[in-house]
C-alpha cells in the first residue's frame, strides 16, 4: 500500500471517529503543550525568549548572562517533565493503534504509556543513546537507526510481555527494506508541521499553541499505524 492509500485511510478513520478523536486528541495535545511551557519556564533554566530579545536587539549574550539564572533544581525539574513527554507519546500511539483497528477508545488511553513507564522509558533511553552514538559518524547513519527503532513502542504495546531489546530489535526486523518508505510518509507531512508552528506563534495567546495539532497528530498517528499494520501483515504473508 503507497502512502498515499495509507494517509486516505487515516482520514477515513478520523471521520469515521469524529468528534469523538477530535476531543481525545485535543486532551493530549493540551496536557503536552503545558508540559512544554512548564518545561520552558521552570526556575533555573535558560530565558530563551530574554535571548532571542537580545539578539534582535543585535546583542551577543555572553556565558555569564547566558548561566546567570542556573539553577540544578530547575535542571532537574526540566529533566523530569521532558521524560514525561515520550511516555504521553507512547499513550497516544496506544490511542491510535485502538483506532487504526476500530477497537473502542476511551480518554484514559493516551495516559497507557504510564502502565509501562519503565520500559518506555528504558526504550527511549537506549534507542536516543543508539541513535546518538550512530549520530556522530555522521547525520545519514544516525538518520538510518532512528528509523530503525521507530517500531518499537508499537511491539511493546502490542505485547507488553517483551522485553526492552526484544521490542528494539523486532522494530529493526519490521523496518527491514521499508525505512526509506516511512521517511517519505513523514516528509509528506511538513507543509502540515510547518503550517502548524506558524499558526501557533501567529494566535493571541501567551505561548504557542498548535491549535492545528487537532488534525495533524490524527492524521498523522493514523497513517503511521496502517504502515506499521502493513509491514506486519507483510512478514505474516
């Protein structure tokens, strides 16, 4: 199935499920952009926009100005919400694939990550800890293993009796030959992504909001699901 066919599916689904997905995913984009601006603004981390206000002031911030406001608390603080971030992804990838196979969804879904918050996490440190390892031979190998380990929340969440390597290592099974096919399915959304950002900063609010998310993450999640469905269902043929 081209990614075409893929993406004309996803938008079925969306209005097969509508208002219904719409709201689930307007919860999970809600509680992720305040984790993003809490993150953003804690005590001790850099003021990004006091940066940006200077350099188009054409003022160089210097290292001091720069760890001025360094606090290991806030540090600290950051870290624990920025791991709180795949954790939610993975609750949402879990609301997808419910969706993407008509099984019943309910608002609780995008929190499943939580009931296996140690092996997402686990997940996530050793595919990011790969990925950067193969990352400094250069950009094209780091590109390559990213997609290689893409699947594997997808095969935890499908049986969560696997271990932390075995869900790494079938994800490089199930990418086998079609890691190029994936990547053309995400270039097809930038124009969305791009859109997205400039709507959010362009809104009247106090941050960004990627009110556009409503649709893309849908959209987007879904149409990753019937690739992910697809590979399986190649292997099993």
């Amino acid at each position: 199935m081209s990614g075409s066919f893929l993406k004309a599916n996803a938008r079925k689904l969306i209005f097969e499920n509508f208002p219904r997905l719409f709201f689930i995913t307007l919860l999970y984009i809600i509680i992720a952009s305040v984790v993003s601006w809490l993150t953003l603004r804690l005590p001790g981390n850099i003021d990004i926009q006091g940066m940006y206000d200077r350099l188009s002031a054409g003022e160089l911030p210097s290292i001091t100005l720069i760890y001025s406001n360094f606090r290991l608390i806030g540090v600290f603080l950051a870290v624990l919400l920025s791991l709180f971030q795949p954790v939610l992804d993975v609750g949402f990838i879990s609301f997808c694939l419910k969706t993407g196979r008509r099984q019943d969804t309910q608002y609780t879904d995008i929190f499943n990550g939580f009931i296996y918050f140690v092996k997402v996490m686990a997940i996530f440190i050793v595919t990011f800890t790969f990925t950067l390892l193969w990352s400094l031979l250069f950009i094209f190998p780091g590109i390559v293993a990213a997609y290689r380990y893409r699947l594997a929340y997808y095969i935890l969440l499908d049986d969560p009796k696997k271990g932390v390597f075995q869900c790494i290592n079938e994800s490089k099974t199930v990418m086998f030959g079609a890691k190029l096919d994936l990547l053309i399915i995400d270039i097809s959304f930038l124009g969305w992504y791009i859109l997205d950002i400039t709507v959010a900063l362009l809104l009247p609010l106090p941050f960004a909001f990627p009110i556009l998310s409503v649709w893309i993450a849908p959209y987007a999640g879904l149409t990753r699901v019937g690739f992910y469905q697809q590979r399986l269902d190649a292997l099993t043929a």
